[in-house]
C-alpha cells in the first residue's frame, strides 16, 4: 500500500536553502518541521518552495541555509483552520533528503508527476494577452482513506484540452512545482501578501 501512495505522488527537487527550520506539528512523539528551499527556473528566476521534514530524517537544530539539498518525496496538502476558514496548505512530505556539493543536473531541478482525479470543473481563461490557462484541482489518494487536493495549472494546447475533463475522471500529470506571490484585498485600505503552490503542467493524460 505504501509503494502505490509514492506511485502516484512523486516529486524531486534540488535547491538551495533559504530558511531555518521551523516546528510545523507533531505526530505520535515525531516532530516535524518546515524549511523553505530556492529552486531555479530556466528563466533565471526561483520558485520558494517549502519542505516538511521529520526530525529523525535530517538535524532540524541545524542551520543549513545556503546549502544545496536534494530532496524527493510526495506533494501533500492539509486544511489548517484559521478563524471560520480553512486554508488549504501544501509542501513537499520529504522522504529523501541529501545534501549535495553542486548541482550537476540543472534541467532536472524539479519534477512531479501525480495520478489522481479532478474534484472541481476546470476553470479555462485567457490572459489579456491571448494566453489560455487552465486551472485544476486534483484529488491524489494516500492510503487509510485519506487525500491531498493539489492545484495544477495548464497552458496552451494543455489548457484547452483540460477544460473539456469532466469532474471524477481519473489524470495523469507530470509538471514543476511553482510558487507564485499574490496580494490578497483586506479593506480599501489594507492588503496582504500571499504565496500559493501549484503544479505547472507540462504534460498531462486523461485515462479513460
């Protein structure tokens, strides 16, 4: 059951750390703890993506910013309540974790790939500029009955042919994970910065 969960929900990054670590929750004695690690894009820009981590997997009373880590494991989510709301909040479960001298293998910084089902109708729009996005919400089932609902985002030929998926079919994805700051409208007066995770799409397969 273990092996099918890491099937359909498998992601690898290799990146710089930006961040301490920081206690996130504790499961039956077990702490984990979040850190945030600077991925490049092509584009010489970085995606900041955070990785939870167990305290018996890596040294969490370590300071390791700067250091290059590669990192694999499964892209989960949890709802986190705040007030009359819950937030979906997402980071990479890890299961491997090694730090590394150099990156030798720069087209392969990020990669996941996700086999799951869609829980929402496909939200299709173009940019103002003619660009077709698709957004997506997939379901990603873990065993025991439980889920992670990851966001994916579709462009061009791949939007198109997202919109027309159907709620329940089952998908296959492969793709990057991104992050993408946002500000969010509080009052007239008063905003608030965001930053929400995704999966960009760079291939994906509807199974019939």
């Amino acid at each position: 059951m273990v092996d099918k969960v890491i099937e359909n929900n498998r992601v690898s990054i290799l990146g710089e750390i930006v961040s301490e670590f920081r206690f996130s929750h504790e499961v039956f004695g077990e702490g984990f703890y979040i850190v945030d690690v600077a991925v490049s894009r092509l584009s010489d820009m970085y995606d900041t993506i955070p990785l939870m981590v167990s305290e018996r997997l890596v040294d969490v009373t370590q300071n390791l910013k700067g250091k290059l880590v590669e990192a694999s494991g499964q892209f989960r989510s949890y709802n986190r309540h705040e007030g009359t709301k819950n937030k979906l909040v997402l980071s990479i479960f890890v299961r491997e974790w090694q730090i590394v001298e150099e990156n030798l293998e720069a087209g392969k910084t990020n990669q996941i790939f996700l086999d799951g089902f869609i829980c929402k109708a496909p939200v299709y729009r173009k940019t103002p500029l003619g660009r077709e996005i698709s957004d997506l919400l997939i379901a990603v089932n873990r065993p025991y009955g439980k889920s992670d609902y990851i966001p994916c985002i579709a462009w061009g030929r791949n939007a198109r042919f997202a919109s027309t998926f159907e709620v329940g079919g089952r998908i296959q994805i492969w793709g990057r994970v991104q992050s993408r700051d946002y500000v969010k409208k509080l009052s007239e007066e008063e905003t608030e910065k965001h930053t929400a995770y995704e999966v960009s799409v760079s291939k994906l397969e509807y199974v019939v």
